[in-house]
C-alpha cells in the first residue's frame, strides 16, 4: 500500500515548516522507530518518526525547501518493490513526532 507522509497539523502557531535533513533515501527501507526527517518551525526541531516499517519511495519535499501544515512530504510503502506510477496515496503514513 501507498501512503502519504505529510507535515504534522498539530504543530501550533505555525503555517509551515522547513525541510531541515532527510535521514532516509529513496528507495530505502526503515524500522519502526526510525528518524525519517528533521522539520525545522521558527522555534523548535521536529523529529519525524516512523511508526511502523516502511520503505521511503519518493521525496516531495527537498531539504532547505518550506512546506504548508498538512503538505505533502513524501510517499512511503509497505514493501519498496510496490509499483508507484499512477498510484494515489491510499491513507495518511503514521509517524511519531520526538
């Protein structure tokens, strides 16, 4: 399955975020647990987390780039063989925010 990993809505007083580092490359696969991205508000770090296992298929979003609350990030899968080309995010990726 396809899911969307998008910024956190939850992140107050804030319209967007920057891409600080991804941790992860295309095409690679993670652990739960696992940092995936470094989000960077005019206060604070983000750590995005996963939550399960997953393999990162594409980044949206390139580090030093902003992005809206609730934009679009990247698209994760269950397996990183899953065909992505004319796939539509079926749900939102689960991730921890630390």
């Amino acid at each position: 399955m396809i899911y969307c990993l998008t910024v956190p809505t939850t992140i107050e007083h804030n319209q967007q975020v920057r891409v600080l580092e991804w941790h992860v490359e295309a095409g690679a696969s993670f652990l739960p647990g696992a940092l995936l991205v470094e989000l960077e508000t005019n206060k604070a770090l983000i750590e995005v987390r996963a939550d399960q296992p997953g393999a990162l298929r594409q980044r949206c979003v390139e580090a030093g780039a902003w992005c809206p609350l609730g934009g679009l990030l990247a698209l994760v899968s269950d397996r990183p063989e899953e065909p992505l080309a004319g796939s539509e995010c079926e749900m939102a990726a689960e991730f921890l925010i630390g």
